[in-house]
C-alpha cells in the first residue's frame, strides 16, 4: 500500500485518513497525539507515495523543527539591492475620487 499525502491536514483528519488506509501514526513531537485535534501536519515520514506493508507506522511532526520556518525576513536587509536602474516618479497622493468625478 502507498503512504497517503498528510502534511497540510488537521490531526484528527490525518488520522483518520491513515486509519483508512491501513496505517499507524505517531508524532515524535507530541506525547500527546491522541488528543491533538486542529494542530496541522508539518511534516511526515515516509513521504506519500512510499510504498509500506499494511499496518506500518507514519511519523508526522507538526512543528516545522529547529532552524526550520519561522518569522520570515526582518526589514532592512541586509545588504541592500544595488542602486541604478530606472526609476519612475509616483503621482502625489490626492483625494481618492478625484480621477472619478473630474
């Protein structure tokens, strides 16, 4: 059997979804998996599509890791993009129906 795709899903859909399939999960990151309702799955192991014998066990974490996600780019960076290049000149601002009534 092929190890369906569970990363995205809630927890309780994850695990019914493997259930369904014929397949044991277990979360390395939550003692408490079995009460785990709207977590969403970060990542699993195998990767869907891997073929397994009925009753394997998934592995699914719903914690991206260490180093891994996070916050996205803090402002300024670091360096800056090089400066040139073509640059046009942005119309003041106005009141937002002038272009509509004049």
């Amino acid at each position: 059997m092929r190890v369906p795709h569970l990363v995205g899903l809630m927890a309780v859909d994850a695990r019914a979804r493997a259930q369904a399939q014929g397949l044991l999960l277990a979360a390395p990151d939550r003692p408490d998996f079995h009460l785990t309702v709207v977590d969403y799955v970060a990542r699993q192991y195998p990767q869907p599509g891997a073929e397994v014998p009925r009753e394997s066990l998934v592995y699914v974490w719903f914690d991206l890791g260490e180093g891994e996600g996070g916050g996205g780019v803090r402002e300024p960076r670091v360096p800056r993009p090089p400066r040139g290049g073509m640059r046009r000149e942005l119309d003041r601002p106005g009141d937002a129906f002038e272009a509509i009534n004049g």
